[in-house]
C-alpha cells in the first residue's frame, strides 16, 4: 500500500537530514582527526629537527571516514610541507601515506611514497657565481650563466646516481652560437653541479629525479613505515 503524500515527504525530509546528519559528523570527525596526525608529525619534526616548523597539511581520504577508522586503518593520509635540507635549501614536501594505521600513540604505513620539490632559485648560485636555472621541458634543465661576458645556455638530462643527482648535457650555446655538449669545459661545468641527496625521513630511498614548473623533485618511495 503506497504512503499517503504528506507522509511520504516526511520521510524523504527525515531520510535526507540524517545523511546531512551522518556527514557532518563524518566530516567533523575526519578534520579533528586530520589535526591530531599534523600535530602528531609537527612533534616528531621538532623532536628531530628542532621547533618553529609549522605543521604539516593533512588530508585523510576515503569515505565513510568513521567506517575506516572503526576498521583501525585509512586507505590514503596525504601530507605536504615547508622543509629545509641540512644545508639550508628550503623544500616543498610532498607525502602520500597508504594504508595508515593508528598503533598506541604513533601511526604505521605499509608504503609511502613522497616528493621533495626545491624551488630553481635556492639552488641556482654556487660559489658566488650567480646559475639562473629554469624547465626546459622534456624533463630537462636549462642551466643559463655567463662566460667572458657572453651568455651561455646548457640543456641537461638529469640523473639519480648512487643517491646523487648529476647531469648530462644534451645541447649548448655560446652567444647563441651552438658548441659541443661534450666538450670537457661543459662536462666539468656540469660535473661541479653534482648534489649528493641529503638522508630523506621516514626510512625513504630516493628514485628518481625530474624537473618541472616549480623546480627539481627529488622522489623517493619506502615500504612498512612507523610514523611513532
């Protein structure tokens, strides 16, 4: 027997206010959790690397949040922040926790996987001699300086050796004129812009290196991770 109108729209009024009910609870639940993990990491930064570093932006994916975390485990926790190396370069890090679980105080992950973005210009100046560096796309990087008064452009291909980032020149130019990639002056150029990669956190092996837009990303990935 169908429901009288004014009884069937009552129903749908009080169906649709208790999932506006259970996802606001879901969402408030969600963010106070997203909180304790910044605050969580925040502390460990400064146990490690000393205070004043903001907290890390947190975002737990996965929807019903209260069914995964009744379930103990987060299929996705995404993590960005403002670092520095211990040298001083500031980094952009980006970190994408899977299968998050809360152990006692601390978390654990079966795998992280993360990028640690360095802007062009931290990273341009060597030995007082200023290196306007920049994307010259296809992955490669467009190394502009200045010999005997004349601009000099190098385009190299990076590389990630035994934790270290080197380059390989594919093409340069000398007041515009092109010359030899190969050349051993381009080669030594090239060679002295060898950057060994600081130790990463979080137990992470760096796999690969690339450039972009915003600068060179140091990628890194690393399996069963504690976070305590």
């Amino acid at each position: 027997m169908a429901l009288p109108r004014r009884q069937a729209r009552r129903v749908i009024a009080v169906t649709v206010l208790a999932g506006a009910a259970l996802l606001t609870v879901d969402t408030l639940a969600r963010h106070a959790a997203e909180e304790r993990f910044a605050d969580r990491m925040a502390d460990r930064i400064a146990d490690r690397h000393g205070s004043g570093r903001a907290a890390p932006e947190v975002t737990i994916e996965g929807y019903p949040f209260l069914l995964n975390a009744a379930r103990g485990t987060h299929p996705e926790v995404r993590l960005e922040a403002d670092a520095l190396t211990p040298d001083g370069i500031p980094v952009n890090a980006a970190v994408d926790l899977r299968e998050v679980s809360e152990l006692g105080d601390g978390y654990t992950a079966a795998s992280v996987d993360a990028a640690f973005t360095a802007p062009f210009d931290s990273i341009g100046s060597q030995g007082g001699r200023e290196i306007r560096l920049s994307d010259a796309g296809n992955g490669r990087l467009r190394i502009e300086s200045d010999i005997l008064g004349m601009p000099l452009v190098i385009t190299a291909e990076l590389r990630l050796d035994a934790g270290a980032v080197t380059l390989r020149g594919d093409s340069a130019t000398v007041a515009g004129r092109p010359i030899d990639p190969t050349a051993p002056a381009i080669e030594r150029a090239l060679s002295e812009r060898r950057r060994q990669l600081p130790p990463l956190p979080l137990g992470l092996k760096a796999t690969a290196v690339s450039v972009g837009a915003d600068g060179v990303t140091a990628h890194a990935h690393a399996q069963r991770v504690d976070l305590t």
